[in-house]
C-alpha cells in the first residue's frame, strides 16, 4: 500500500505536476483517497499546483474522463442525454487491455495497436495502466467531424463501443484462422495459468463453432445407452435400471452420459477454441473515468507511465517504479518548455497527444466500425446487445426470401442499387450485405453474384479485402436467404446517401421487390403495345390479302368465263362449216 510520504514525495515533482494537469486539461477528474473513496465529483484540475494541494489532503490517485467538456464543473448526475451532448466537447478513444496473464496482455496490446496501424492511423499511444494492463488510445483530432450524417461528438459512447467491437473481431476472426487465440493457447504463461486456475480460466476459452464462427453456447444432454457386455450390442434410450439383451440374453449394462448440442445457427457438430480476449467495455460509458497518465496505482506502487506504443512486447514494468519515473524527468526538466514535450513525443511519453494527429486520418476506422456493427452478420464475437439487435433485425426489419425463379435483369434494378454499382466510398460492407440479398432474391445464382460484387468492388474508392468477400459468401451461403434491409432503415439507403426515389419507389417497402413492380408496369406494358401492334399488322395484312385474294380469284373467273366463251366461239364455228 502507498504510504504518504511516498505520495508527497512524488506528486511534489514539478513536471509530474505538470504532465497530469496537461492530460486533465478539459476533462472531468476523479480524485481517489488513500482511504480508498473518490472525492466528490465534478472535479477538475486547472493549475499544475492542484496536484501537490490535493496529495497534502492524502489523495493517492487521479483518473480523468474519455469524454473533453466545455465546463468539467457544470456536470452533475441529473443531466440528461441530451444535455450531456451539449457540453460534451469531444471525446477519446480508449481501450482498456487488462488480461489476466501478464505476457498475452502484452501480445493483445501489440495486435490491437498493428490494427489500428493497419487503418491508417499513425496518432496512437499507450499507457502502462498501473498494475497488470495497458491503455491504447486515440485523440479526438483524429476522427472525422461527422459519421452518418450524425455529429461524431454526439457518438458517445455508441461509437467507441462498435470500434472495439470490431476491433477484436478484426484481429481474432475466422477468417484469418484466430492467429491470437492460437498463440495465447500455445504461450507457457497461459497454460501455466489454465494449471492454477482452472475455473477462471474456463472462463476465458470459448468454444466456437468451426462452420460459421458462432459462439457455442452448450447446453449438455444426458444420453442414455444400454451395452452388453457379451455380445456387445448397445440399445439407445430408456428409463430402466438395466435391459435384457435380445441377442444373449444377458443382463445389459446401463450407461449415462453428456452429450453437447449442435450449433445452433448452421447444425455443425464441427468447433474449435477461441480466447475471450476481454477488453473491458465498462470503461466506454459516460463520465466513467480512466487513470491519469502520471499517477500512481495504490495497489502495485507502479506510475501510470506512458510507452511507446512500437515496443509493449519488451516492456518492463521495472520502469514504472516512482523513483525510476522521476529519474527520467529529472533527465529533462534542464529544457525549455517546448524542448521538454518534444523530447517526451519522441520517447512516446504522452498519452493522447494530438500534435502530429491529421485530422479524419481515424475515417476509416469507425466507418469500419460502424460498417461491421450495421452488418453484424460475420461477427463471432457478439455482445449481448448485438444479440439482441441481431434478433430484431432478423425478426421486423427483414423477411425470409422465397425464391420464385424469376431472374431480373439490371435494367429492372431500383435506383439505390443501380447508384451503388457505381462505387462507393462509404458504408462498403453494409452494401456487401445489401448487394448479396438484393441479387439473390433477384434470381442470381452464386457465381454470378460473386463476378458483379467483385466488378463493383474495384469501383469502391477503398475496396474491400478480398478475404472478407470470400468469408462473406461461405456464410451466407449456407443460411436461409433473406430480403436485404427495408427502405425506410435507418442507417442504410438515406443515411448512405444513395436513396435517389421515382415513381415505383413510393409503391414497394423493399428494394428486392422493385425488379417486380417494374417488370409489370414498364415490360407487361411494352408487351402489351407490340402485342397490340402486332395485332393491328396482322389484321391489316389479312385484310389486304383478303382483298388480293378477291380479287385474284375475280381474274381466275374472268379467265375461265372468257375461255368458256372461246370454247363456245370455236364449238359455234364448227356447227355452221358442217
């Protein structure tokens, strides 16, 4: 436990002073106690020398808020959503690692921060939490100003959820064969601790299905067989202490076992194992607070130290120890102020700075994220609430397809998709999953769908991968088929920008059933005008060739009259020369 001199002795740094009031300014501060409580809350440190004052009152520790505010001082418990989004100035991005075994924590850190690379993000940093974690963050700065037509200061906390979300799903997925869950499984550290804690550590392995990646939640069956010991025969079920072999006669053996369901979802029997990587999700929520760079951990006397985020793999607590903080500071407290945080950037020693941040340069990321939370339809690891959505959506906004073997071409497609052929720059896998249903439930097979995707992703400004397309497809392909979204979904043809209306949109609830509409009231009625034209040729042709008919026969009777008159002409002469 920390003592207070210990307290004192730190907290009375000049530039430890200085570097917590640099990462508090504008956020909401929680002073904890050496006593174990927090002080009373809004708090807020404006001055260097409000840290040294509150040590003197025997605070051990300062945590301070994802979220920027206008007045940290004006917050209270009774405000409203709504009113929090007014004075809330922007916000953070922060996961918080905090796996149970020290050297796998390391290697999530590591994974999490080559994804958040992988997205074009180069503003990342990461905090040593204080006793057995890290903390990776994001600035705000980095973020575009608005996602979906919606204010991203606004997208508190929804936001950073679905980006963690999609976070562990990107660097732990079926796709890419669980390449962290197979080293976590193989580490020493891991299967040291599976050895000493086999009931946590249960917890901690979860069983997947190995077709479609679902979460196998099994509910064990007992089964029941009957063998003899014999002949050998086994008779399956029954509720009595014993049978009588028909074959021998003997008394056959009773036997009671679990057996495991199949999947729920595809009714594979096939799984296999997958960590439950458990970044914290408590920490996304409004006014809940992290700990300050800077600050001291009162139950392994460690500082919250800033590292670089390009070496957690050889990281060392040791570091961390007050005296060997102070020792580096005490390194660069000679230089001038500018000097000072410049030198600190290049060791990685600031957490959430945003001097070298571009802004938008996270686009990608919670476009990404938002994209995979509005699909939801290859995550493996699903939260309760994306659950819950999962249920909604396939239960209100969505409908089975039946097929009826019509095929549609393109020219009967509606609009937003006739636009989102085109290429997009936005929400690509919520089109992903729209394209795919949309064309089978135009009559599409397979093949033919998966040439279009392919064609319309090179039109995308940033196609997708193409192992996300290929993991898509083996999916869906063996699921029921279902309509893609409605038109009225929020989140998907307006909010995308791609919902452009004619006269057959304001008839149809659906995209899938547009090609119909339109196939009766634009080709049944071309069909009908050349059926009707036809019509008219003909009868006018029959009626010409009716009366070219009139009249060739009129000359074949003309023809036989005037030979008749011949033959009677020629006769006559006869008569009169005998």
């Amino acid at each position: 436990m920390l003592s207070i001199s210990t307290l004192l002795r730190f907290y009375k740094h000049p530039l430890v002073q200085k570097l917590i009031a640099w990462h508090s300014a504008g956020k909401e501060v929680g002073v904890k106690m050496l006593q174990g409580h927090f002080a009373k809350r809004p708090n807020a440190i404006e001055y260097p020398s409000d840290v040294i004052e509150f040590a003197k009152n025997r605070a051990s520790s300062f945590h301070i808020s994802e979220e920027h505010w206008k007045n940290p001082w004006a917050l209270s418990s009774s405000l409203k959503r709504k009113e929090l989004d007014e004075l809330r100035d922007g916000w953070d991005l922060v996961l918080d690692l905090d796996f149970p075994v020290w050297e796998p924590t390391k290697l999530i850190t590591h994974f999490v921060i080559r994804a958040l690379r992988d997205h074009g993000i180069n503003s990342i940093s990461c905090k040593f939490s204080g006793n057995k974690g890290f903390h990776v963050g994001v600035p705000f700065k980095a973020f575009p100003s608005s996602v979906l037509n919606q204010k991203t200061t606004d997208l508190f906390p929804e936001g950073p959820k679905k980006i963690m979300n999609y976070i562990v799903n990107y660097i732990d997925n079926r796709e890419k064969g669980y390449p962290l869950s197979k080293q976590i499984l193989k580490s020493k550290e891991f299967q040291l601790f599976m050895k000493e804690n086999p009931t946590e550590g249960k917890k901690l392995i979860l069983d997947v299905c190995a077709n479609c990646g679902r979460i196998l939640n099994y509910k064990p069956q007992k089964k029941i067989i009957y063998k003899c010991q014999g002949c050998g025969k086994e008779i399956q079920g029954g509720e009595e202490p014993y049978k009588i072999c028909p074959n021998c006669s003997r008394v056959m053996k009773r036997i009671e076992f679990e057996v495991n369901n199949k999947c729920d979802s595809c009714g594979s029997e096939e799984r296999e194992q997958k960590i439950n990587l458990a970044i914290d999700e408590i920490l996304i929520a409004s006014r809940h607070l992290y700990r300050a760079p800077y600050s001291l951990h009162e139950k392994s006397g460690l500082v919250s130290l800033p590292i670089d985020p390009d070496s957690v793999l050889e990281f060392d607590k040791k570091r961390c120890s007050p005296e060997a903080v102070l020792d580096i500071l005490d390194g660069l407290k000679s230089k001038d102020e500018e000097e000072f945080f410049n030198s600190l950037r290049t060791r990685g020693l600031l957490f959430l700075d945003s001097y070298f941040a571009q802004p938008g340069e996270a686009s990608s990321l919670i476009r990404e994220a938002f994209d995979f939370d509005k699909q939801n339809s290859t995550t493996e690891f699903s939260t309760p609430a994306q659950k819950a959505a999962r249920a909604t959506r396939e239960g209100k906004g969505y409908k089975i397809y039946e097929d009826t073997g019509e095929r549609f071409d393109e020219q009967t497609f509606p609009p937003c998709i006739k636009m989102a052929l085109k290429g997009v720059s936005d929400g690509r896998k919520r089109l992903l999953f729209i394209l795919f249903n949309f064309l089978r439930a135009s009559g599409w097979n397979i093949d033919d769908i998966q040439r279009k995707i392919e064609e319309w992703n090179e039109k995308n400004e940033e196609p997708l991968r193409p192992g996300l397309i290929k993991g898509h497809f083996e999916y869906h392909r063996k699921r029921k088929l279902i309509l893609p979204p409605n038109c009225n979904s929020s989140g998907y043809y307006k909010d995308m920008g791609i919902c452009h209306p004619d006269n057959i949109c304001s008839r149809i609830k659906n995209p899938a059933t547009y090609p119909k509409v339109y196939s009766k009231v634009y080709l049944s009625k071309k069909s009908k005008g050349k059926g009707k034209r036809k019509a008219r040729k003909k009868a006018v042709e029959g009626s010409k060739g009716n009366k070219s008919n009139k009249g060739y026969k009129g000359k074949i009777k003309q023809e036989d009259s005037s030979k008749e008159k011949k033959q009677d002409k020629e006769q006559g002469k006869d008569t009169n020369s005998s």
